[in-house]
C-alpha cells in the first residue's frame, strides 16, 4: 500500500466501515472522503480525524511509515470508537473567517471543516445547556475586538439569536462584509463597537438597516475557554 488512497480503502473495508459513515463522524462530507479514495487529495486538512475515527497511527496513514494498524481487530475499535462519540457533544467548525477588523468579505458560509466533541458536563458548564442546537464554531481575523477577542481564535456563534437580542457581540454581514463586533442599542440606531479602542464606533440607521444582517449571536470565544479550562 503505497498510497493514502490505497491504505484509506484498505481500513475502510478492515474495519467494515462506509464512506458515509466516517464522513459522519468527522462531520465533512461523504464527497471529501471520495476525493482522497479516488486520489484526488493527497495531503486532507482532517487527516488527524479520520485517523483517530479509524482508530489508526497518522503517521502511517498519511506517509504508510510508523506503525502499521492490527487490521484483524479494526472493527473493534471502529465500533468502540463509534459508541464513544454517541456520549459527546459534537459543535461543527466552519469554514468562515468573520472580521474583527475592517471586514471580511462573505463567501460560502456553510462548508464544514471538522467538528469539536465536549463531554455533556463541560459542555453544560461552559454553555449552561444541554443541547447544541444552533451553535456553530467559526473563525475570527483582525485585533478590532481585542482583548475579548484575538485573531485566530475560535468563536461559539448561537445562530438561533439571527437578530438583535440586546447589547453583545454579533456575527453579521454589513454590505456583504462578514464582521463580528459588539452591537448597542442607542435610540433609534445600532452602534458597531470594537472593544480595541483604536477602532471608532460606526453607526448603522434606520436608513440603511437593509444592509444587515445577523448571522448570530457570540457565546463564548476561545480565549474564554482558555480562562475556565
């Protein structure tokens, strides 16, 4: 097995696993897993997942050196792994960069990368819930928010909140610019706020409300996290 291509379908079948069944538990499509059997991507950006779904080295899947997977027992493993994953709680990242800064311009908002699991306890603990229905996981660029936000990091976005729900900070797309910036209510217009003071407070009115819109509501981010870990 010479490629990652060979040795992907050679686990794949050991372990009596389908294509769409790790796509689903690494949260990607059942396409993506296609394009790496059929040779079409040879260096995936979640080579880490599909490794620990499959419960082999990463080494030896991506370059076939290391240590090679005791293929007898790989369906052991799929299952226990399988069974593991049901106890989480699973967020999806997205393959979104919202600006902390002067905008970024808005793409493809719905492409999933991989997915992050939280024991239920933590999670509850983090998002004093017990689902995670509506919350996604997205990326930020730009210093305007810091030191709340950092560039780089990791926001938990609730987008059952796709409207102003009182003061906080928002993901939302302004003149097809994706931002994320902290949202007031003054009388009748939206002040855009950077917690950077470098960055001045812009106004959206009535006038040009059209112009917005909310994508979702901030919980946390992971300099967050970083805090309560």
């Amino acid at each position: 097995m010479t490629t990652l291509s060979q040795r992907l379908k050679a686990v794949l079948q050991a372990s009596k696993t389908s294509q769409s069944e790790l796509a689903a538990r690494i949260n990607i499509t059942q396409g993506a897993i296609g394009k790496i059997i059929r040779g079409e991507t040879l260096n995936p950006k979640y080579i880490l997942e599909i490794a620990d779904a499959l419960g082999v080295s990463v080494e030896w899947l991506k370059t076939g050196k290391g240590d090679a997977p005791d293929f007898a027992n790989l369906a052991e493993k799929s299952t226990a792994y399988s069974e593991h994953q049901d106890s989480n709680i699973r967020l999806e990242v997205l393959d979104v960069f919202a600006s902390a800064g002067n905008g970024a311009f808005v793409g493809d908002l719905a492409e999933l990368t991989h997915a992050i699991e939280f024991e239920p306890s933590y999670f509850a603990q983090l998002f004093q819930r017990s689902n995670s229905q509506g919350l996604a996981i997205i990326n930020v660029t730009g210093d305007s928010m810091e030191p709340t936000i950092c560039s780089g990091d990791l926001l938990f976005v609730d987008t059952n909140k796709p409207m102003y729900q009182g003061d906080g900070i928002y993901v939302f797309s302004y003149n097809d610019m994706l931002y994320v910036k902290r949202l007031q209510l003054a009388g009748d217009k939206l002040l855009v706020i950077s917690d950077n003071q470098f960055y001045h407070p812009w106004e959206i009115t009535k006038e040009n409300e059209g112009k917005l819109t909310i994508h979702g509501k901030v919980e946390f981010s992971q300099m967050k996290i970083k805090k309560l870990g």
